[in-house]
C-alpha cells in the first residue's frame, strides 16, 4: 500500500556492481517506502537476482558505483550478517539443503540472533516450538518440518515456504522475495501469496523479484519496475505488469521510450 | 592457537624438566641387544622376550608400506630411541601456575574442572583427592571381576590372559608398524570383562593410574568373555602433546559368544602449526576380533589431530550373526593429512556391518577414506552398508574415497553409499542472510553432517567433541 508521508526504507542511487570483471548492474535507482510493494521483473539475465544478491551482501559481487541506503544506514558498509539483523531480508530463489540439521533448530538459531539484536527476549526451544507452530498455520504447513533436516529433500513448493516462514518469524523491514513463484503450482502460490500478504503492514515494505506476472495476481504490487540489461527501464502502476503479460518483453524492448513517455 | 600449541610443546625445555633423564634413555637405534634391554628393564617374563624377537625378525624383513596417500620424509628408525625411563613430570602446585593460555583452550573446549587440573600438569591431589577417585572406581570393577590396569602391570599379575591373547588378533608380523609396535612396546592398557559381566561405568584411559609414559609405542588389549559389556573411552578432547613425533600403537579387541565391545577415540595429537611444521606421526594398528557368536564391535572415533593419521580400526566377524561397527570423523586443517577408514572381515553367517565415515577437510589438508569389505566363501546371508560423506571447506583440501569390496558369497548384501559437499559462499551467505555469522554457521554444517557419529558416542564426550570440531575448524572460513 502507498502510505502518505511513510518513510523511506531503502535509497539506491546510480548502483553499479559486477561479477568477475563483468558489469551486471549498470546503474540502478531505486526508492521503497514502508508500507510499499515493489515487484522487480524481467528476462533471465536482466540482472534482477543480481540486484536483489547484492542489497543481501553477497561477496562475490563488487560495487563499483552508487550508494545503498537503508533508513539511516549506509548498506554497502555493512557484512551480510549486520544487513540481515538491520532488517533486511532475502528469501532465496534455491535456498541451501543443510544435512543434519534440524530445521527448528535453524529457525531458533537465525531468530534469537535477530531477536538478541533488537534487544528482545530469546526463546528457549519449548518457547519456540509454540511460537513457530502458531507462524506455520499462516503458511499451511505440517509440523514434520520442524524435526526435517533444513530444505533437505524439500519439495520447489516446501523449501519457498520455509522461506517465508523465515520471514514471518524473523518480521524483516524490508523483504526481498527472489522469484518466489518458481516451481510453485497454483495451489502453492496461493498459499505462499496469502503468506506474503498477511505478513506485509505499513510499517515493512516487500520486494517482489519475477518474471511471470502470475505471482502479481496475488501479492499486487504497488509500483512494477521493468530491468533489461542491468538498468531499470521501465517503471509504473500495477497495470504495466499486465501489459506486459499480453504484450511480451519485446514490447518493452521496442517501444521502451514511447511507453515511457505514455506512462508519464 | 599455534602460539599456544608451540609453547605447550616447548614446555618441558622452558621448565627444565630434562634434568637426569638422559642417564635412563637407550642409546639410538634399533638391534636384538636394545628389545632385550626393554624387556630385561621392565622384567619380562622369557616368553614375552621371545614374542619381542620374533616381531623384531619378522620387522627386519617388511618393508615401509606406501599405498596409503599421505606424504612425509622417510623415517630413521635408527635414529630413535626406543626405551626410556618414565619422564618424572614436574608438578605444578596450583592452578594458579598454568599458562593461563591453556585454560582459555579448555574452557572453550568445555574440559570439566577436576580433568583441566589433571591435563595441565597440576598435582591432582592438590585439586581433589584423585587416588579416592581412582581407588572408588577400582573398588567398583574389582567386584564384578573386571581386571583394568596397564598392560605391564597384567604382564606380572595375569600372564596366562597376555600370553593366550596377545598378538591372536595382531599378529606380530601383521604389518610394518604393528611388528615394530610388537617388538618395542612398552606400556597401555589391559582390560578383562569376566563371562557375564556388563562393566557398569565406561572405562576411560583418564582414571587408569599410570597413564603417564604410556609412551610412543602404546600397547592395548581388550577382552570381553562370553555375555560381557564393555564401552572404552580412548583420549580425550584436550590437546595433547609428544616431543617423540612417531607414534605407533596397537590395539587388540576379542569379544566371546554374544559379548559386546564399544570403542570410542578421541584423538587429538599436536597437529603441527599451521605451515604444517611438526606434528605427530600416528601410524596406529586397530583391529577387534568378534570371535563368539552374537558378539558385537564397535568402533567409533573422532580424529581431529596429528600431522599424519594412519589408522584402519578393523572387524574380523568370525562369529556367525556377529556384528562390526564403525563410526568416524576425520577432521583435517592446515597441513594435516589423514589416511583412515576400516576393515570389515566377514567369515561367518549372517554377518553384519556398517561403516559410517565423514572426513572434513580445511585449508590445504587431504583426507581420505580407505575401507575394505570382504565377504569370504564362508559369511553366508552377510550383509555390509557404507556412507562415506566428505566436506571441504574452502578451495585448497582434498578429499578422497578408496572403497575396496571383495564379495565372494553370493548371497551377501553389499551397500555403498558416498557423496561430497563443499562449505562455499553460497552456503555462508544463506546463513548470513538470517543474521548467522560464519563461525557459526560452519559448526552448525560441520555439526549436521557429523550427527550419526557423534551420535555413538557416550554422552560427555559426543558434547566435548561437538566443541572440539568447532575449535580446530576455527578461521578456517572467510
């Protein structure tokens, strides 16, 4: 939702990263206020997950130009770990199998740390096991996953939901969501939107990164970003996403200069 | 950590405790006239002399062996001394003189209080009356007929047990370091669990008077008799330190009709700092012999020291419906290599075995698994399943898997499982990504894939060793 005079949670401004001396990200300006749901989309390759890897930290990408702001803080400055504990939160296009490892064991782990953070109180595994099953309704998932080992022979559909219910415990200001539709069937993506939707308020603010409109049907985006080549060519309402939809990337590619003069 | 390794090491020149030792050392080398020495300071019986000879003639004609996949310089078995006098160890009188770098290391290892004292070299007394404990924990096995001594001690007190079982389950001539083992022995340990007796505690080299001095060559022989129990603890998780870098031990397990022998090693050897100077050489010979029926052995070790661990803790399953266990964590870093894995020997029917082995490697380390499974004409209905998993962290360590499988029965099962994952960026950064740092993040990985060894361990020593993995596995990553 668009909030009259919400605050800015994330100023990026003329981003320039690459990986392996090849540029990906050619200048990126992008604002997110609370309260917004952004969706990202484009090609494969057009740099999106780029984009959403590098607000997380990732260590294989070098910045090369711009700044990241994030509320009062200067991202680009801050480790992974202390941009995941600022709030910030990216749920995983292939989220890691962890052999062994309980997955409540996980979950607790990831949110005393935030919890310990924000100066809050941290749960014992009892408290947890309470806690953690009343946030699993949310997602419709049975109490099994919390005795499996993490995301080991998860199911497309099992491992996305484990990821969102990551973001409802560890309650992020700002979200990432990087292609969260993939290998989901439609009963799947309901569940998953309806997630995504009950967890979004005025005080957080989503980034939805994905190439198929299909997800937007049921998170609606606020403002929908189109990135070709690395650059953000494109920005308007929900409704460029179905044009989009009918239209193809082509479109975009062709017209991308008359369709923004239509737009604005 | 190495500052605190090299002084450790370094110890018994910085306190001067070489005074009047030199006079009670065997001159360098090995010949007939040195084992004769040997036997003759430690009063042997003449038939303990002539197995001595035999191992020493049998030594003379092997050769090094040098299949296994660990490199280092040619050894000078003339250039060692083979016998000296107990090191008198001087006794620090409190806690308070303990390099306070060393109780940091047990603290973060979680070594409880009463063994820091011990481990750092304190006169125990001075702490807790050790002699009541040890003599408490005496009293209790003496009662149910359990012998637990050093082996020279059973020698003297229990010869027809030494003389009917040591060297049954490895030979004198079994391979090179078993012969030189056999030939040059000079103390460990002795453990007899009479017929139906379940031994009620674990039995720890910590509480066997006499550890000190066990030596280079260390000689173990465990017997377990028809219905017996027995769970033995080797090591423990505290560094742990020689000035001799060549190690050579032998362990000998028998288990009679439906008797059950578990086990469990700790190891942690000077590995060498971390350009991979120095550092123990452990060339260890392990093997049990489930000779009854039903009987029941299993091994299960963490290997997280030495510069270079030769090791295959072994099962000969004669016994029909006899089972063989083994359980193993191979931690390598730096510049440690590991050559470890086991044998499972199937000879009678129905026979079973299960290998599990995870071998971790950091910085520019190599490890690999070497096991053998071999079903014998004989092991009707046997069965076999192995998971050998190895991990790497980072892009300089190796890992490497040498199954052999040998079936010779057709009606026998044989499962092979193995796979290879790596603790990368991607890994780390999922974990960052939820606020985990990295050191944490590895010992939880290095924790999960551990999980079905540390599992067979008792209690204590399963959390001991969780700590100790995370320890020596520290800056390795990022």
């Amino acid at each position: 939702m668009i909030v009259n005079n919400s605050k800015t949670l994330l100023l990026v401004q003329g981003l320039r990263a690459s990986i392996n001396g090849t540029e990906i990200l050619k200048g990126i300006d992008l604002t997110v206020k609370s309260g917004e749901i952004h969706a990202i989309m484009g090609l494969n390759g057009s740099g999106k997950s780029t984009l959403a890897k590098v607000l997380a930290g990732h260590a294989a990408y070098e910045i090369t130009a711009g700044t990241v702001r994030f509320e009062d803080k200067d991202l680009l400055e801050l480790a992974p770990e202390d941009r995941a504990r600022a709030g910030l939160f990216l749920a995983f296009q292939y989220p890691i199998e962890i052999p062994g490892v309980a997955n409540t064991q996980f979950l607790r782990l990831a949110y005393n740390t935030i919890q310990a953070q924000r100066g809050k109180e941290e749960l014992d595994p009892l408290e947890f096991d309470d806690f953690v099953r009343e946030k699993m309704k949310l997602l419709d998932m049975n109490p099994d996953f919390l005795d499996r080992s993490v995301n080991e022979g998860f199911s497309g559909g099992e491992k996305k939901r484990n990821e969102i219910l990551q973001m409802a415990l560890l309650e992020p200001k700002l979200s990432i969501l990087d292609e969260m539709d993939s290998g989901l069937d439609i009963d799947a993506l309901k569940t998953v939107a309806n997630g995504v939707n009950q967890i979004a308020n005025k005080d957080n603010a989503t980034i939805l990164v994905t190439h198929y409109q299909r997800l937007l049907d049921y998170v609606v985006p606020d403002f929908v970003h189109i990135m070709q080549s690395g650059s953000i060519v494109l920005t308007g309402g929900k409704e460029l996403a179905l044009e989009l939809e009918t239209r193809g990337y082509d479109w975009v590619t062709a017209n991308k200069r008359s369709i923004a003069g239509a737009i604005a | 950590m190495s500052a605190v390794l090299q002084s450790l090491v370094n110890q018994p020149y910085k306190h001067g405790f070489v005074t009047k030792i030199e006079s009670d050392v065997a001159p360098k080398g090995l010949n007939e006239d040195i084992i004769r020495l040997i036997s003759a300071k430690k009063n042997e019986p003449e038939w303990l002399l002539s197995f001595r000879l035999e191992a020493y003639q049998k030594w003379l004609t092997m050769k090094e062996p040098e299949w296994q996949n660990v490199h280092y310089p040619k050894i000078d078995f003339q250039a060692i001394s083979y016998y000296s006098a107990p090191k008198p160890k001087k006794k620090l009188a409190s806690m308070d003189e303990v390099d306070p770098e060393l109780l940091r290391t047990f603290e973060k290892l979680g070594v409880p209080m009463h063994e820091r004292a011990a481990l750092a070299g304190v006169a125990v007394d001075v702490i807790f009356d050790s002699v009541s404990v040890a003599t408490t924990y005496k009293q209790k096995l003496a009662e149910v007929g359990i012998i637990f001594c050093s082996i020279s001690e059973a020698v003297h007190n229990h010869p027809e047990l030494i003389q009917k079982y040591l060297g049954t389950v490895v030979p004198v001539g079994d391979n090179y370091f078993a012969a030189l083992n056999s030939a040059v022995f000079t103390d460990g340990s002795f453990c007899f669990i009479p017929k139906g007796v379940k031994c009620p505690m674990d039995l720890s080299t910590y509480f066997r008077i006499n550890t000190e001095g066990s030596g280079q060559f260390e000689r173990t022989l465990i017997i377990a008799e028809e219905d017996a129990a027995v769970s033995y603890l080797e090591g423990c998780t505290a560094p742990r330190f020689d000035t001799n870098q060549l190690h050579a031990a032998v362990v000998e397990l028998v288990a009679l009709d439906n008797a059950d022998i578990k086990y469990s090693t700790v190891q942690n050897w000077y590995a060498g700092d971390e350009n991979g100077i120095g550092g123990i050489y452990n060339f260890v010979t392990k093997r049990g012999l489930a000779k009854g029926k039903n009987s029941r052995i299993s091994w299960t070790q963490v290997e997280t020291g030495s510069a270079i661990t030769w090791k295959y803790p072994s099962c000969i399953l004669r016994g029909d419906n006899s089972v063989g266990e083994f359980y193993s964590v191979a931690v390598t870093n730096n510049y440690q290599q590991a050559d470890t894995g086991t044998k499972m020997i199937h000879l009678g029917k129905n026979t079973r075995s299960t290998i599990v082995s995870k071998g971790i490697s950091a910085g520019h380390s190599n490890s690999s698994y070497r096991g053998l499974v071999r079903i014998s004409p004989t092991a009707e209905g046997a069965r076999n399943y192995s998971q050998c998993d190895s991990m790497l962290i980072g892009d300089q360590c190796g890992a490497h898997t040498f199954p052999y499988i040998q079936v010779h029965n057709n009606s026998a099962i044989v499962e092979h499982e193995a796979s290879t994952s790596k603790i990368g960026e991607d890994q780390l950064f999922y974990f960052s990504q939820r606020g985990i740092d990295a050191e944490e993040a590895v010992s939880m990985i290095i924790n999960g894939f551990c999980k079905d060894v540390f599992q067979q361990l008792p209690m204590e020593f399963a959390v001991e060793a969780t700590k100790l993995l995370s320890f020596k596995l520290e800056g390795s990553v990022g």
